[in-house]
C-alpha cells in the first residue's frame, strides 16, 4: 500500500523503531494542501497550497496498526496524487485528521518535524511554514 506521510512518520527510523521496514521511500508533494499542526500535523484543502512529504510502500497490516494508535486513530484515508521529485505522478493514501479536529499547539512536535523535513531537503519556505506554526 502506497501512503504519503507528511508528519513524523515520515521518518524512517521512527518506523523501524516500530517494527516496520517500508520497501519505498520518495520525497514529493501534493498540490491543494497546506500543512496545519497543532497537537499532531495534518494537511487541509487549499487552493493554491503545497504540502511535501514521503510516499512509503507498507504492507496494509502495518498501516493499520500505526493508525490504530492512540494519538492517530482519529485521521481518516484519503486518496492524493503525489508528484515525485523525479517529476514521476503516482496515487497514494494520506491519512488526514478532519479540519474540525485540529487544535491545540505542540512546539516540541513541530521542532522534531522541522528536523525531519530539514533532513528531507524540503524547501526553505516549507521549512519556514513549520517554524511558524
């Protein structure tokens, strides 16, 4: 199953740490989200927005379990097109907590996701999108 993670799970290691080894691993983004962080990161509707990530094949078992948590089981399946870095447009799955859901603020989550997608290579604007948030 291929899924688009734009927050924390975009980071490998934390998976591993997890117990789980996805067999594809792209940067890219999808066009008409903007990224919104509170107590967790999501992506909402935007026109004209831009959101990066991760496109990581997983078996749906895996999925499943690390949406099954706690602090996710209330994101919901979305299907996105994903424009690779290479140029290359593939679907994938994002999981996305509803608009009405979002709330609260995390520095620490946004600081630890700022690592990761500085380590990404994300654009500085994107990173900048971070910092504020």
């Amino acid at each position: 199953m291929r899924v688009f993670f734009y927050g924390l799970f975009m980071d490998k290691d934390l998976l591993f740490n997890k117990g789980i080894e996805p067999s594809q691993n792209e940067p890219g983004f999808v066009d008409g989200y903007e990224l919104r962080i509170g107590e967790r990161a999501t992506l909402v509707r935007s026109a004209g927005g831009r959101a990066y990530g991760v496109v990581m094949e997983l078996d749906s078992a895996d999925v499943g379990a690390l949406y099954a948590e706690d602090s996710v089981s209330d994101y919901v399946p979305e299907a996105v097109t994903v424009e690779l870095i290479d140029g290359e447009s593939i679907e994938a799955t994002c999981y996305n907590l509803p608009a009405e859901k979002v709330a609260g603020a995390n520095r620490d989550y946004a600081q630890a996701l700022l690592k990761v997608a500085t380590g990404l290579g994300f654009p500085e604007t994107y990173l900048d999108q971070i910092r504020n948030a």
